[in-house]
C-alpha cells in the first residue's frame, strides 16, 4: 500500500485467498475487506476518508503485516495556499502605500498593522513569502521559490 493517499483516489489491492486488511486508528476505521478462497483485487475508494495517519493492518492467514499511510486533504493546502497569497497583495497595498506616504490600517490574522513600520510589514512579507513558497514546494516537485520579498525604493 502506498505511504501517503490523496483523498478522492481510488486504489487496486490484491489480497491473497483467507486475508484480511483494514485501515483505520483507534478511533475511525476507513476501510476494512476479507477474501475467503479466491485472490482478490479490492477496490479502495478514499473520497469519503478523513486526513489524518492510519494504521494499515493486512492478515494473511494469521501472519500480520502492519504499516502506516498518511491521508490527505488536497483541497485543505489550496485553500490555505488561496489565503496566504491574499494576505500577501495585502502586504503589498500597504507597503506601496506607506512608501508613497499614505496611512493605512490592515488586520492580518487578528492583528491590526497600524502605521507600523516599513521593517516590520517587510518582515512580514517575508514571513508569509515564505510559507507561500514551502507550500507550493509541497503541491508541486522541485525547490525553487515563486515569490522574492525584494523591494527596490528611490
């Protein structure tokens, strides 16, 4: 079984003939099938799984094999990724607007940014560049950034 499972994949085991395997913790089991005298493909559908880590136990004749698989929610980082960018053009306006010497209040996660200074709202942008980055590093393959939090003024 693979180590780490998309929510909404769909997955081919073959079990051999008088086994059992069951995926679950001690307190949600997401799946469970027993084969009696033929080898089996089962079908495993994840759409309706939690995220979380689980437990995969596979009985073969008295013989336990048991491994571990990470579920997850790919829909949970594209949210998170949606509101990490939006905080960051809202770093942008107020950076911009304190160059050009306007005053302009923001509340970033419950924080009201009130006349704070330009150091602090770049270190923040750099912070959440940062998270933006490491987030899409993971939803893609590769290790470059996408964002650079450089500011040029005059």
């Amino acid at each position: 079984m693979k180590e780490t499972i998309y929510i909404g994949e769909v997955l081919h085991e073959v079990l051999p003939p008088n086994s059992t395997i069951k995926i679950g913790n001690s307190t949600d089991t997401l799946f469970t099938h027993s084969t009696q005298n033929d080898t089996e493909t089962v079908t495993i559908d994840s759409t309706d799984w939690k995220p979380g880590y689980y437990s995969v136990v596979y009985n073969n004749n008295g013989e336990l094999t048991i491994s571990t698989v990470t579920v997850i929610d790919p829909m949970a980082q594209t949210d998170r990724l949606t509101e990490l960018q939006s905080q960051l053009d809202d770093i942008n306006k107020i950076i911009a607007a304190r160059i050009n010497g306007d005053t302009h209040t923001l509340t970033i996660n419950n924080k009201t940014l009130v006349k704070e200074d330009l150091n602090t709202l770049l270190s923040l942008k750099g912070s959440i560049t940062k998270q933006v980055n490491d987030l899409k590093r993971k939803l893609t393959t590769g290790n470059k950034g996408f964002f650079k939090s450089t500011i040029h003024c005059r």
